[in-house]
C-alpha cells in the first residue's frame, strides 16, 4: 500500500525517512506520487532482465516500455511469453506501467485512422497480459486544409473508441501531449473533450515547452489537471530547462497519484544507473518541497 512513509523511504532511504517523519510536516497530497522510467533513450538497449536489475537499483519502481526496443515486448509475443514476462514483474519490485507507443489519429484518410486504432487495440491486449495498466497514444499533428477543430474532435472520438475497448482489459488509454499544434494544452482539452465519455482515457503530461505558452503552465495544467493519466513524463531535471519545481507543486496540490516517469532524449554520461537514480533524487526533493510548502 501506498503510504507517507513509502514515499519518504522511496525518496530518502529508509534511516533518512524516518528522521524526516518526527521532523518535518508534510501535506497528505501527493504522497503517492512515484518515479518511473520510460524507455525511450535510456533503456531502449536493455533487455527485461536488465531493465528490472537497473530500475531496482536505481529505487526506480515503475517502466513504461516503449516500443521497437531491445526488451521486445510485441503483439507477437505468444501467450507463453507474455506470461514469463508478466512473471518476471510479478516477481521483481519493478512495476510494468504498460507499454509506450507510436499510434496517431489525426489523418483525414479514415482507413489510416482504423489502421491505427487496431494497432493500438492489440497493444493494449498485450499491455493486459503483462501486467501493464495503460497504452500510451499521442497527437501528432493537424493536417493542411482541414479545420483544426475538425481533426480534434476526430482524435477524441477515435480516443473513446480506444477507451470503450480498453475498459474491458483494465486498461488507461494515455494520451501523450505532443506534437505541433497538437501539444497545446487549449487543443489536448478539446480532444479530451470530445471523449468525455471516457473517463479511462486520461492525459499524460509531457513536459513540453508550449506548457508555458499563452496563459502560462498554471493555467494550461488547470485545463487537464482532472484527467491526469497514471503516467507523466518529464524530460529529466538535469538535463531540461523546465520549470519542474512549479510542475511538482501542481502535482502535488492535485493530490496525483500515479508514475512521474522520466523520458530524457539525451544519454545519460557515466554510469546510467547512477544517473537514473540522480534524476529520481532530484525530482521526488522537488516533490517532497512542494509536500511541504503544502502542509
């Protein structure tokens, strides 16, 4: 179970955490928030072995799994295998978070939206039987000549019939804020409301500059912040310049529960488990301020 004492021991080590405890008064909210890794740059060259042995000792205790990686965790995977991967979690303290894909819906040509739809269909059939929880998806563009609302409204709808699909395996469909255009929060909020019916299609927050753009990240978080995935992303707070303090404080004010999840472009130098467990530190402090400054 999830609890104050887990978030401090994840964070600080079990010593440091609990002279924390009787010194410090920390906000209920946001004690559930975890780190987690998405294995975009730094572990795409991991097979499950690995990834579990270099997330478990870095304290990183959730993975999403992106696709076409070397861990090759594909539709293909025959029920045998799924299990032995699904077992290998089940077994280990790393949590499979679900699996990280490419899949897009804003074409005008219908057949590639079905493509993709089905494509999605079976990732989240996978994501099931491994453990997973959720699929991501994402927006990736607003075609020329086609209204952009138009092409909005046509992902939610496409997002929805993902959701209506998904609910019966347990699963969150995961809308990653990306693209141009389609990475402005004003657009992600029309798409979501266009699958408002859905609710287990959520929102994973992607750390993007345009996060600052027109009214500012308060604002354009405020336009989300209820449907939040399970699964945030962030670029890597040594790397980015992001302003992840103000990130962690709207985390932790909307009480988020759920996989902070790091997905940094640039290889780590040096060893990439220290540097894993580096990025995990300096985060979960962040979080842990804005647990204060909210007590």
């Amino acid at each position: 179970m999830n609890t104050r004492r887990h978030f401090l021991s994840t964070v600080l080590g079990a010593s440091a955490a609990s002279a924390l405890a009787q010194d410090a008064k920390l906000s209920y909210k946001g004690e559930n928030i975890q780190f987690g890794l998405v294995t975009y740059q730094w572990g795409k060259d991991w097979d499950i072995p690995t990834i579990i042995q270099n997330c478990a000792a870095a304290k990183v205790f959730g993975v999403e799994l992106r696709v076409e990686h070397k861990h090759n965790v594909t539709p293909e995977l025959t029920p045998q295998q799924r299990a032995e991967v699904r077992a290998r979690f089940d077994d280990a303290p790393v949590k499979v978070l679900g699996m990280g894909t490419n899949f897009e819906f804003h074409s005008p040509d219908a057949a590639v939206v079905k493509q993709n739809i089905e494509g999605a269909k079976a990732f989240i059939k996978l994501s099931h039987d491994i453990g997973g929880t959720g699929v991501k998806v994402k927006p990736n563009a607003l075609p020329k000549d086609v209204p952009a609302e138009k092409t909005l409204v046509q992902i939610g709808k496409a997002l929805g019939e993902l959701g209506a699909y998904a609910i019966g395996f347990g699963q969150e469909i995961r809308l990653e804020v990306h693209g141009k255009d389609t990475s402005l929060l004003p657009n992600v909020k029309i798409i979501m409301d266009a699958c408002a019916d859905a609710d287990n299609v959520r929102v994973c927050w992607n750390s993007n500059d345009t996060d600052l753009e027109g009214a500012g990240i308060e604002a354009n978080f405020a336009l989300v912040k209820d449907r939040l995935a399970g699964v945030t992303h962030i670029r890597g707070v040594g790397q980015a310049k992001y302003p992840f303090d103000k990130l962690a404080r709207l985390l932790v004010e909307a009480d988020y529960e759920g996989h902070v999840c790091l997905e940094a472009a640039k290889l780590p130098e040096g060893d990439p488990v220290a540097a894993l467990a580096k990025e995990r530190e300096l985060f979960m402090n962040l979080v842990l301020e804005a647990r204060k400054a909210d007590a």
